[in-house]
C-alpha cells in the first residue's frame, strides 16, 4: 500500500462512518419515557403489586343473569362456583343442577337453574340435528366456556 492510495483508503472509511452515522443522527427522536412503554400506568422498571379482584360471592338462586356478549355467547356463570370445582370424571355439580332437560322451553321462575340446552346433547360432529338423552362429552367441562366474571375494569377502553 503506497501512501496515496493508503489516504485515499482513509478518505473512504471515513465517507463510511459518516454514512452509517447519518441517519442515525438525524433521526435521534426524543426517547421513550419509561412509564410510557406499556399498558401500565408506572414504570416498567417497577414491580407494582398487583390489585386484588373479587369473584361473585352469591349462591345460584340468589344472582341475576347476566348479558350475553353476542349472540350464540356461552352465558357468563353469574354465581359463585367455588363449591362446585373440580369437575371431575364422578362428579359434576353443574349438570347436577343445570341438566333438566324437563325445563326446556318453560318459563323459568326465578331461582330455577337455566337448563343445559338441546345443543349440549347433540353430537355436532358425529350426528348433528339429533337431540340425544345425553350431555355429549365435549360439554362436560362447562368451565371450558362458561366463567365467571371478577370485577376487573377493563384495561383498555373498548366497546366490545
Ligand atoms: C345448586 C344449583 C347450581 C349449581 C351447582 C350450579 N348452578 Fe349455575 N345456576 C343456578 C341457578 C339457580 C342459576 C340462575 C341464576 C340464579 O338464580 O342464581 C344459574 C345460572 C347459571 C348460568 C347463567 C345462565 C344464563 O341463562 O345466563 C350459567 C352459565 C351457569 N349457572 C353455569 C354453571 C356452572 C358452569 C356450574 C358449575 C361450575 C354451575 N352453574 C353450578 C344453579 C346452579
Ligand atoms: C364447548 C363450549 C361449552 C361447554 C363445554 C358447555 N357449554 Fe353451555 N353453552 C355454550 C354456548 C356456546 C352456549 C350458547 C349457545 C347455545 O345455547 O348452545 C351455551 C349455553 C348454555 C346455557 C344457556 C341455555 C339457555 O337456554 O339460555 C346453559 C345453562 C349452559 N350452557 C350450561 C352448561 C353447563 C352446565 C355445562 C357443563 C355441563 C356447559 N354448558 C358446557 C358452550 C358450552
């Protein structure tokens, strides 16, 4: 390397660096505060505690049903279910109370557990349009689609 194309080599590497340094400094917005970054209203370098949240405390035949969220929505479960967990293969509390076929299309009197719908003893896959005796299988673990709900606010705003 003679010393002309040694300065000419220097020449380049510092286009380069201007080059890559360029957009870099024109782009220097100001930075993101740290409180701001996420849905959280503190830092994110902080460790809030988190607010406890209550379940409904009251006992079925004592809640109001609540509204569904779109049509053909599983009913959220407007009563206490601690009682009734867990589901298991031998006991099932919620068909227990809720699987009276007997009640369908009747006025129900306040108080009376909603029946389990037709849909939930039929097949879907297999035969669907056939009414069994049976709650299929696939309904046993009501919690799968029906919860309760806490009295979390939603954390952001929404209309849904
Ligand atoms: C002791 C009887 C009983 C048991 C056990 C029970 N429920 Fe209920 N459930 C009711 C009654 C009664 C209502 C009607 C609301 C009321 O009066 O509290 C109801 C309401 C509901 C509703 C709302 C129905 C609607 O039309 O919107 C859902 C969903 C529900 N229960 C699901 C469950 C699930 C899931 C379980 C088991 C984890 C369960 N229930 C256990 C009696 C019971
Ligand atoms: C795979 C999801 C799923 C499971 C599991 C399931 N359900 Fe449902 N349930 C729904 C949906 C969706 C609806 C609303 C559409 C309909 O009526 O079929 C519903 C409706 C209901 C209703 C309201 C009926 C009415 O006339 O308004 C009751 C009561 C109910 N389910 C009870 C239960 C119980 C008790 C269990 C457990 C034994 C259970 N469901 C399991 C999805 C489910």
């Amino acid at each position: 390397m003679n010393q002309h194309s040694g300065s000419r080599f220097i020449q380049t590497m510092a286009g380069i660096v201007l080059l890559l340094a360029g957009p870099v400094v024109a782009s220097a917005a100001p930075p993101i505060k740290a409180d701001s970054m996420g849905l959280s209203k503190s830092s994110v370098f902080s460790v809030p505690e988190p607010k406890a949240y209550d379940y409904p405390a009251t006992q079925p035949g004592a809640s109001k049903v609540l509204p569904r969220a779109y049509k053909d929505a599983p009913p959220q479960v407007p009563h206490s279910i601690d009682e009734f967990q867990p589901i298991t293969a031998q006991m099932n509390m919620c068909a227990a109370c809720h699987g009276q076929p007997a009640l369908w299309g009747q006025k129900l009197e306040k108080g009376t557990p909603t029946p389990i719908p037709p849909s939930h003893y039929t097949d879907l896959r297999n035969a669907p349009g056939k009414v069994t005796q049976n709650l299929i299988g696939a309904r046993y673990n009501c919690n799968q689609c029906h919860v309760p709900q806490t009295n979390a606010p939603a954390l952001v705003k929404n209309t849904f």
